[in-house]
C-alpha cells in the first residue's frame, strides 16, 4: 500500500486519502497493519468500489482489530437496526428516531456516550440512490486542536468534558444527567486527543448534549458552540459525498465524524472496532483533580 502515499491528500491539514485502486477481494488480502499504518498517518480513509457483503465487511474490520458489540445496550432497548455488530444507518423516519434517522449529526466521538474504548469506526455504503445531501463528515480533530484559540483550548484541557445520553430508544442510559463515561483528554505516542462530540443546534431534537465540566449548561453554552464551529471549519472538515460501496475508515482518537441531512434512500453499515494494542494515557484534567484532592 505504500504506493498510494504519493497522492494528494483531502484535507490541506495533510489527512484524509482517497484509495481507489483496490477491490474488495484485493484489500481483504492486504496486511491489516499496513491499513492501520496508513489510518495513523492519515487519519481516515475512503476506499473506493469494495463492493463487500455482510459477512465481507465484517470480516474486514475482525481483521484489523476487536470489534466493539453492542449486543445487550441494543437488547436492553429494544433496539434492532441490523445483526450484530453491524449497525445499520437506514434513514429511518420514525419521529424518535435520531441517530439513524435522516437528520444531521453534530460532529462526534463514537461509543463515547457508553464509555466504549473505539479506536477506529467503518461507514460503509450499502446502498445510495437518489441521495440529496447526508454526506458524513469527517474532521481533523487533531489538528484543530493544534490550532484552536488558547482560551478554548485551555478551558477544555483543564477541565473536561461531560454529557448525558438523550436518545431513549437508543441509549439505556438516557436521562441520567451529566456524567463521563470517558475521560475527555488522552494521550497516544505524544499527540493529545479529546473524547468529545459536538452539541446539536438549539431547538434540534438531540441524541446527547454536552458541557464543560464544572459548569453549568448555560455557562457552557457559548463555549460548545465555539467547538462546533472551530471543528466543523472547512480547513479540518472533509464532506464525504457516498457513492455505493464507499468504504470510510475513520480513526475515532484523532478525527471525529458527522452527518447533513437529507432526502432519498442511503443505508450505511456502522462497525466500530477496538485495537486492542492501543493504550491510551488519559491525562486526568487539572480541575477535576484538584477537586478530588479537596474532596479528600
Ligand atoms: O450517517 C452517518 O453518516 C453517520 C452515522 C453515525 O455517525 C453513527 O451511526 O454513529
Ligand atoms: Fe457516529
């Protein structure tokens, strides 16, 4: 695969690459660790044309590490959306229905609401006809953190995250106010990542919300906005129009991911995959910290 590296990548930040000269068969057959050498180097991945069944893709993703099940969350509220551990993105349009709905998707961490180590998420493009917007964004988180405004940076960096889980039919824990299931900073080989997500626009009926730790919602709100404008910027924001059988790898430490609404008819299949030989270093806040010690 090293003779793909000499092509342009998406973003200007250096991340996100295009790879159309593989078929399914062909990249089933490639060493896992040179496709998660070139996930590291940058960030996300398209493939083009693998055209994969069920078991294909599931096969794929088993390969390069330990897929993340959500079996008993999904049992535990009744929710069906294809067989485990595939999830099933179908634009479903029953009016709960948020997540896999047609709705947009403020930028996000995966599994980060049920405190899920996911190193890395397959989207894959089952099926796309007529499709009018819902392309997926993904973003290079890891540079817009290099490049975001001391004081944002600061404020989150010292004190964390935190968010509640809002879409009943899909999460167990809905409605059980501001927690951290996953400390929000992190530490991989020297470069330092946020296990956070976006806040829906207000009046949007929301999957999940979150604020700055140790303030309240009001008090974060100006601050969570300037996040979601600071990572959906166009310089770090890659718009991923799907053709059928697109197949995006997107590591889910340094770059996080969203949808645009839209009409017409687009099945997406979610994996989400831990490698179990990454460690994150959490960097436990500052403040949270402190607080600990005063606590004690
Ligand atoms: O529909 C998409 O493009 C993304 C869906 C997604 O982020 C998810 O299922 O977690
Ligand atoms: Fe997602």
């Amino acid at each position: 695969m090293t003779s793909i590296t000499t092509q342009e990548t998406i973003l200007p930040t250096g991340k996100g690459i295009i790879v159309d000269r593989f078929s399914g068969k062909e990249l089933l057959g490639h060493s896992p660790d040179d496709v998660k050498e070139l996930l590291r180097q940058y960030g996300f991945i398209v493939f083009k044309n693998i055209e994969y069944s069920e078991e294909e893709i599931v096969q794929f993703a088993a390969q390069l590490g330990k897929i993340v099940t959500y079996d008993d969350e999904r049992e535990s509220v009744n929710y069906n959306k294809g067989p485990d551990p595939i999830f099933y993105v179908d634009g479903d349009t029953a009016p709960e229905k948020i997540l896999c709905s047609t709705g947009a998707l403020p930028l996000h961490t995966e599994g980060l609401v049920l405190g899920n180590k996911v190193d890395a998420l397959i989207l894959y493009a089952a099926a796309i006809n007529r499709l009018n917007g819902g392309e997926t964004t993904v973003c290079d988180a890891k540079t817009a953190i290099q490049e975001m405004p001391a004081d944002l940076y600061q404020l989150v960096q010292e004190n964390g995250c935190e968010f509640t889980a809002l879409e009943k039919g899909y999460f167990s824990v809905a409605d059980n106010g501001y927690y951290s299931a996953i400390d929000t900073v992190h530490e991989l080989d020297g470069d330092e990542f946020w296990q956070i997500s976006m806040n829906f626009p207000e009046g949007a009926r929301a999957a999940w919300a979150g604020k700055i730790a140790g303030m309240t919602v009001e008090e974060s709100k100006p601050y969570m906005d300037r996040l979601r404008l600071h990572f959906s910027h166009p310089r770090y924001t890659y718009r991923q129009r799907w053709e059928t059988y697109d197949l995006l790898l997107a590591d889910n430490k340094f770059c996080y991911h969203g949808r645009e609404a839209y009409v017409g008819s687009r099945l997406l299949y979610n994996i989400n995959i831990d490698f179990p030989e990454v460690v994150w270093n959490t960097v436990r806040n500052q403040v949270r910290q402190k607080a600990i010690h005063q606590a004690a």
